[in-house]
C-alpha cells in the first residue's frame, strides 16, 4: 500500500480527472477517419517528472532513458510530508545512479529518432494513409507523441525489465485533448551485464522490437479505437513499469493485438496508468465476474 500511495503522490491528479473514454469501436480493422487526417509531432521534452515518473528516478544524462524500481523508504518519506518526500527521493535516485554508472552508455537508445522512423514508414502505408499525416493541417487534430524508455530492476537483484513507453495527446482547435500513454514489455527480466554486453546489442535489440510492437498498438487505438467496456474488468498480478515488486491491480480489457493482451489501467494518478500491452505469460490475469 505504501508503494501505491507513493507512486500516487507523485503524478498529476489534474491529468488523471481529465481522462475520457473513446469512442467504441474495433482498432483491428482498417482505419476509417471520419475527417481530416490527424497530424503526428514528436516531442523534444521526454518524460515529465511530475506526472510521467515515480519520485527517485534516475535519468541517463542527455537521453531519454530512466531507470526505476530500486526505491525504497516511501512510507519513511510520508511520514514527513513532501519534504520528507524529497529527501528520500533524492536518496533513491543516489541508489539509481549508483547500480548503473558504469554502464550509462551501453544504455542508451535513441527511442525518439527510431520511433519516428517507424511511424513515417507505418503512415507511409495503406493501413495508416488516410487516418494520420506527417504535416500538420490548419484547423486539423494533432497528435504529440513523446516517448521514453524505463529500465525497471526487480527488487534485490540486478535483472531488469524494460520497458518503452509512448505517451500521446491528441487536440482539435481549443480542445486539448486527453493523454493515453502506451506501455510495452516483451521477454523475461535479464540481468544488466546481460543488456548491456557488446554495447548494449541485447537492449537494443529488446527495445526495437517492443517500439515496432507499442507504435502499431498506438497508431490502432487512436485511429479506431479499442472497445472501452466498463464490465470488462480484469485482476492483474506481477510486475509493472516503474515497479520493482510484483503487486495486483484491477485493469480493463481492451482485446489483443497479435498474441499481446491488452490491458488498460485507468486513472492518471499512477505512472502506469495507459494500455498495457502484456505478453503471454506476462501477468497474471483473472476476468473479474459480476456479482
């Protein structure tokens, strides 16, 4: 409870009231805009440390990356209040910089410049032509898509999971729209020398191919997108981003895509908040019947 209530403090209520539901429909079949394509922007700014991360991060100098999942002292820090808070955020994020400061380089990923890439190549292609543009159009729906990685340690060893993360907002005229972020693990936690032998071929390798998986689950949902059903309630059980410590949490289902599940978590209070898009075998996962 004391890691739900820390991870709560730390994100943007505002955020979270402000989350909608979409319009119901089928993402898995061709998109059908019902206008003018929806131009795509990528932001420069990377994650917000406010409302995007847990307190205690740490950042990979000059890119992108974070790393989590060390934390710990949070009910410690509660109990003296936000500044209380900030001091044992600053102790964790000493502990962060202190697992990976040898390695700092082999952990980088330019996950800004390849998501661009792949997105140009999938709106270059019949399924995405007509729904999304590379230019934006006066009076047109924009959306800004900032994406990042999480290196997620599981508690007391030094496996990681990764994790890339694309964060959306679409706005129309003066509408700001509502954010939707997109989470996407693949594979087991693999140890940090593991990652990050011969330049961090192996994390990169992980992190390419969960970006193709997380910008075609995006481009699906925000063009037509995924059923949201309130009665389709699922308990989850293991690891999520940010997360050191397998934990439970009630999600929604949204379907599939390929073999991956489709997990929402709503409320923006929490940093994992947005679709998961979960592997076979990922999490535990029990459809949660009506009494």
């Amino acid at each position: 409870m004391k890691r739900i209530v820390m991870l709560a403090m730390i994100a943007n209520a505002s955020a979270a009231m402000a989350q909608a539901e979409p319009v119901q429909g089928s993402a898995e079949a061709a998109a059908t805009p019902s206008a003018a394509p929806t131009a795509i922007v990528f932001s420069e700014k990377g994650a917000n440390g406010m409302s995007d991360l847990p307190m205690g991060v740490h950042r990979i100098p000059d890119s992108n990356v974070v790393v989590s999942g060390y934390q710990g002292g949070g009910g410690i820090g509660l109990l003296f209040g936000v500044v209380g808070t900030l001091v044992q955020s600053s102790i964790n994020t000493q502990t962060g910089t202190g697992k990976v400061r040898d390695v700092e380089e082999d952990l980088r990923f330019d996950v800004r410049a390849r998501a661009i890439d792949m997105v140009n190549a999938a709106v270059a292609g019949d399924q995405f032509r007509t729904a999304f543009t590379l230019a934006p159009q006066p009076g047109g729906s924009t959306m800004t898509v900032t994406p990042y990685v999480v290196l997620t340690f599981v508690k007391k060893t030094d496996d990681v999971r990764p994790y890339i993360v694309l964060k959306t907002k679409v706005a129309t005229g003066t509408d700001s729209g509502k954010t939707i972020k997109y989470f996407c693990c693949e594979g087991k936690a693999l140890p940090l020398a593991t990652l990050t032998e011969n330049n961090g071929a192996r994390l990169t390798e992980i992190l390419t191919s969960e970006l193709d998986t997380a910008v075609n689950v995006m481009l699906l949902d925000r063009s037509q997108p995924y059923p949201r059903n309130d009665d389709a309630k699922l308990d989850t059980n293991g690891l999520l981003p940010f997360v050191g410590k397998p934990m439970k949490w009630r999600g929604f289902d949204l379907g599939s895509y390929k073999d991956f599940r489709l997990i929402e978590f709503r409320g923006g209070l929490f940093v994992f908040s947005g679709v998961n898009i979960v592997e076979p075998e990922g999490l535990e996962i029990t459809p949660v019947v009506k009494k």
